[in-house]
C-alpha cells in the first residue's frame, strides 16, 4: 500500500480551470479544498501541525485578502493566537497603512489598521496562493512598517514559474507551501 502524501492528496483536489480568466492561464482553483470538510480539515492541519512547534509558533497569524481570511483565521482560531486581516484598499474603518504594488496590468493597494500588530510581534502571513509575490510581499512590507517581524509566508499553492517564491525569498521571506504547479 502505498503511504498516503498530504501534498498530493490536496494536489489531487485542486481543480485546474483552463482558460481562465484569460486564454492560456491555468487557473488553480482552491475552491474543491473548502467544500468537503475531510479536505478542509487536511489542509488546515497541514499549516496548524507546521506552527505548533514552539520554534515556529506565530504570535498572530495575517491574512491577505480574501482567500487568506478563510485559512488565516482557522489556523489563528486552531492555534489560539489573534488574527489581522490585510484588505483592499478603502475597506477598513480605522486609521490605517497602506502599500501599492504592480500587477500584470495597473496596480493594486492593501491596508492594515496602524493599532494591528505590536511592534516586535512574530507574524505568519498566510495566502491561498503564490503567483508573482506582489500581494504577499506588499503584505510583508506594511507588517514590517508596524515594527512586526515576518517569520515566513505561507500558502497552498505555489506558481514558480511566475517567480513570486523566489522574489520574497530574495527579499528574506522564508516560504511554506504545500503544492507546487509547473506552469501556470
């Protein structure tokens, strides 16, 4: 019998939508992991079991909009640590800090609340994806504006042919991912 792969068994639930939202993207849809709550279970125990280890437990976990409010806020609530949600711009009611960063065409901005995270504070930043880095590595820049210290980056899905994982690991971010896809 073969010996059962975490990595694979979410693999082998990510479906691949061709296509789409343009023609010639590979679009990796996480969807199928949230609906079936055995899936569901898998995947969040895969990050929760990664970050009880005290050398890598996080003091507040930091979520990019949107998907990674879904993850974020199960592994903060499994891990019993405070979760800080990092938004689109003009979606937050407080004061807050802002970074803008490139997309494939314009640009796009996320905010975090000034009073989020205490300066000092080890940060696990979670998203459902790596494309080309920018939103996780604009994520990293406004944590580290507050005085936060990013420990790592974490997703399901990592595109290294877009070169996002390797950016945020040139730019000193260490990096978890559970499924890699060649190509994109």
């Amino acid at each position: 019998m073969k010996p059962f792969s975490v990595n694979q068994y979410l693999r082998d639930h990510i479906r691949t939508v061709p296509d789409w939202p343009t023609p010639g993207v590979q679009f990796r849809d996480i969807t199928p992991l949230l609906q079936d709550a055995k899936v569901f279970r898998i995947l969040i125990d895969a990050f929760v079991h990664r970050y009880l280890d005290p050398a890598m437990r996080p003091d507040v976990v930091a979520g990019l909009d949107a998907r990674g409010f879904i993850l974020g806020a199960v592994v903060a609530y499994q891990l019993n640590v405070g979760f800080i949600p990092i938004r689109k711009k003009g979606k937050l009611p407080f004061t807050t800090v802002e970074e803008t960063y490139e997309l494939e065409y314009g640009s796009a901005t996320v905010e975090l609340h000034t009073d989020a995270v205490r300066s000092g504070s080890r940060v696990l930043l979670i998203d459902d994806l790596i494309a080309t880095g920018g939103t996780m590595m604009a994520g990293k820049k406004l944590l580290e504006k507050l005085g936060a210290h990013v420990m790592e980056g974490a997703a399901i899905v990592d595109l290294p042919e877009l070169g996002g994982s390797e950016l945020l690991r040139s730019a000193g971010l260490e990096l978890f991912t559970l499924v890699n896809f060649d190509g994109h």
